[in-house]
C-alpha cells in the first residue's frame, strides 16, 4: 500500500498564485495603485503599453489587447467573414474555446488528429481531412488553426506550407504557450493571426479572463481594434461593423504589465523543472517528447501511462501522497457531446488514445527543488 502523507509534509500546489503573489505583490500592488489613481478603468493607457510589450517581446509589429483568449479567437475569426458553410480545421486534442468559436459564427470545427508524442497537430492528419472535405463538396475549406499545446509549438513549417498550398487562412491559438519558442523565435508571428489568452492558469496569467491579439499586419490589426469595441469607428458612436464588447481591462493590463517584467525568470524555472521531471521520470512514465528546434514554455507537463487503469492507479498514489496531477483532456473534442453533431464520423485514433493515457504533473515557478524531488518519488511509488 501507498504510505499516507506525513503530517510534516503539506500538499503540493498544482498551481500556486498565492506564493506568487506574496513574491510579486509589491509590483503588482503599485501597478494598480496608479491605476486606482487615474481611473480609467476601461481602455487606460496601461492598456496601450502592454500591447507594446507584448509585441515588442514576441517580435511582432501589433498587438490588440482583448477580454479573453476565447474572446481573442472570435474577433479573428469575425474579422475573416468566416461563417455558414465554412470548414474550420483544427486540432481533436485541445481546448474547447479553439471549436467553439467556429460553431458560434455558424461555422464547421473539422477535426484533425495529433501527433502521438508532441500532442501536436498532425499535418499528415490535416492534409486527409482537407481532402476529404473537398471531396464531399459541401463545406468550404476556410482556415486552419494550429494550437501550441501545453507550451511547445505547432508544426508551423508544415502548416504554413499546407495553408499556402489549399488556400486558407492560417491562426495560431497560443493560448498555452506564449513564451516558447521555434528555431529561436518568440510565438507570435508563425501565422497571420496569433491569439493569446491570460486566464490565471498560463506561463502569463492576469488575476482574471484577458487575452490578444498579435498579427503584423496593421489592417487587420485596425479590423480587431474595430470589433473589439462594437465595431467602432474613428469615434465612439460611428459604427462601421457588427461588432463586440471584447476589451482588455485596464486592471489585469496593469497586473499583466508587473508580471511581464520577471516573466523570462519563470520560464527559466519552468524549465529547469521539466528537465528536472525528464531525468527522473525515465522508465516509470513517458515523459513529453519535445517539438524539434523549440523551446517550451511549459504551461503543462503531461506524461503518458501505459493504460487509462495505470492512469488511476497513479494518480491515487500521488494523491495519497499530497501530490496534485490533472487530465487534460479526458475526452477530445470530436467526442464531446456538444461537437458529435458536428463531426463527420472520421476516427481519429492517436486523440482518442492521449485521453485515456495522460496526466498533467505540477509545473509552476514556486515549486522548489523539494517539492519537485516528492513529485518524482510518489511517481516512482
């Protein structure tokens, strides 16, 4: 049997904001302050100056700073006139924002499967699913979203080359994965559009729901500008377009702008721990295969048991040794009962096998050495 927790030893966190915030509150704290000071709740300039860093550290020349990651996929989407009858083709094995967005606007989410140990979209996968499509003739093949899972990047080579060569729109929810890096270039500029989010859990996490928008084409930048705020023009009340309410706050601009500043210090960290994970988990699970010339930003580490029974058998032993893990994801998207209606029926093998097989493992920038030496020994039970 798993030995109980010792009392001397607390649980782990899976994510611990409060340990960050007592590291960063001062930073924080004044950030806000000021904004507290100026008032200016909605669309400050702390607003203007994120969208400058965040461009500025991703290499791209804009930024449209958003209300949510989800939010951030919709204003792209919206600005391509993607709707009825249109195929969007993404990944089985992610999110569910990255599908939903599409049936929003009427659209089709076409399912593609990943790459067994990147977790990747396949574009093997991805050019039978665009065949088929134009072969059944009754959708429009309109873009492809590629999803940096988990912190690494997508194959984007393979789908700049696919997205050139059918046609369609390319877009990069990197929702997870701001940060890394492929070929030694920051995310942000892999496709035409990339979409960001900060909910609490990512490498970058606001203190609530926010989101971007980078993209080096200044157009399309004033489009998102547009739709974010119900479709405005050049004043408040010309309205150019149908639009939304998607606008960053100024507060989580602020708390974004104090974490930004130490932001490659938690990286670092988050790296050190998955090499960390690497060497010590050898042999007891299979640890994340890493996408070729990247970096990640190690939003999730996720490691694969031998079956969905040695799953469960693990993550009680963890857990009765005050070791979090999570399932990301249990049930990939194209057997989700909100998107069954809408998948054509298409098997798609290597998502539905990850959902049965893998289990996240902490991975944040408080662990310290000891904590992540407990994570290891209740791995190896």
């Amino acid at each position: 049997m798993t030995a109980p927790l010792p009392d001397s030893l607390p649980p782990i966190a899976f994510l611990d904001l409060p340990a960050q915030q007592a590291r960063l509150g001062d930073a924080i704290r004044r950030r806000v302050d000021t904004v507290m000071a100026h008032c200016r709740f909605v669309m400050g300039p702390e607003v203007a100056e994120l969208e400058q860093a965040l461009a500025a550290y991703a290499g791209a020349d804009q930024c449209v700073g958003v209300s949510s990651g989800t939010d951030a996929i919709q204003i792209v989407m919206m600005a391509e006139g993607i709707g009825p009858g249109d195929a969007v083709f993404l990944p089985a094995f992610t999110y569910t924002a990255t599908a939903e967005v599409p049936l929003l606007l009427k659209a089709t989410p076409v399912f593609v499967d990943v790459d067994p140990r990147t977790f990747q979209i396949d574009p093997a996968s991805l050019e039978r699913r665009i065949a088929q499509v134009r072969a059944d003739g009754r959708l429009r093949p309109r873009a492809i979203v590629g999803v940096d899972l988990f912190g690494q990047p997508a194959p984007w080579p393979e789908l700049r080359a696919i997205a050139e060569r059918e046609g369609l729109f390319l877009m990069d929810d990197c929702a997870q994965s701001f940060g890394g890096a492929l070929s030694g270039r920051k995310l942000g500029c892999e496709a035409t559009a990339t979409t960001l989010s900060f909910f609490p859990s990512k490498p970058l996490g606001g203190y609530g729901d926010g989101g971007a928008i980078l993209t080096n084409d200044p157009e399309r930048a004033d489009l998102y500008r547009s739709l974010r705020t119900h479709g405005e023009g050049k004043t408040r009340y010309e309205v150019l377009r149908i639009g939304m309410n998607g606008r960053l706050d100024t507060l989580q601009a602020a708390v974004l702008l104090a974490k930004l500043e130490g932001f490659d210090d938690e990286l670092a960290r988050r790296d050190a721990i998955a090499d960390a994970y690497d060497a010590g988990l050898e042999g007891h699970v299979v640890t994340p295969a890493r996408v070729p010339h990247s970096q990640s930003a190690w939003a999730i580490y996720a490691v694969l048991t031998e079956n969905e029974a040695a799953r469960v058998a693990l993550q009680d032993r963890l857990k009765a040794r005050g070791v979090p893990s999570a399932i990301y994801y249990p049930r990939p998207l194209h057997l989700q009962p909100a998107y069954q209606g809408s998948h054509d029926g298409t098997p798609l093998p290597v998502a539905e096998d990850l959902a049965c097989r893998i289990l996240a493992l902490p991975i944040h920038p408080e662990l310290t050495d000891a904590e992540v030496a407990r994570v290891i020994a209740a791995v190896h039970g």
